[in-house]
C-alpha cells in the first residue's frame, strides 16, 4: 500500500501502521479513511494528501 503525506506539514499516514490514536485500525488504506479524516498534526484535509512512493518503487519501468 501507498503511504501518503500531508503536503501542509509532511506528517505520513502509513496503512500499514494506522493510525491508533485516533481510532484507525492498522491495514486502513487511505481511501478507506472517512471523508472527514484531517491531519492530526496541522488539520488539513484529507484532500490535501498526496501519496508517496516507497524507494525503490518505479512504476514505469
């Protein structure tokens, strides 16, 4: 799965690990997260997440 950071502040939501604190069970993949998840460090929406690519991860290849 993607991670995706918050391109407001950088804090990455990691599927895999959740998000505990606040109720997300680990293995939650972004766009099962509800529609109104914010960044827990800065309040930004989810729509203002962008996913990352793992090093090493070259899709166009």
């Amino acid at each position: 799965m993607l991670k995706y950071v918050c391109t407001m502040c950088g804090w990455e939501y990691d599927p895999a690990k959740g998000y505990p604190k606040g109720g997300i069970a680990p293995g939650t993949s972004f766009e099962d997260l509800p529609d109104d998840f914010k960044c827990p460090v800065c309040g930004a929406l989810k729509l203002h997440f962008m996913p990352r690519k793992s090093p090493g991860d070259d899709r166009s290849s």
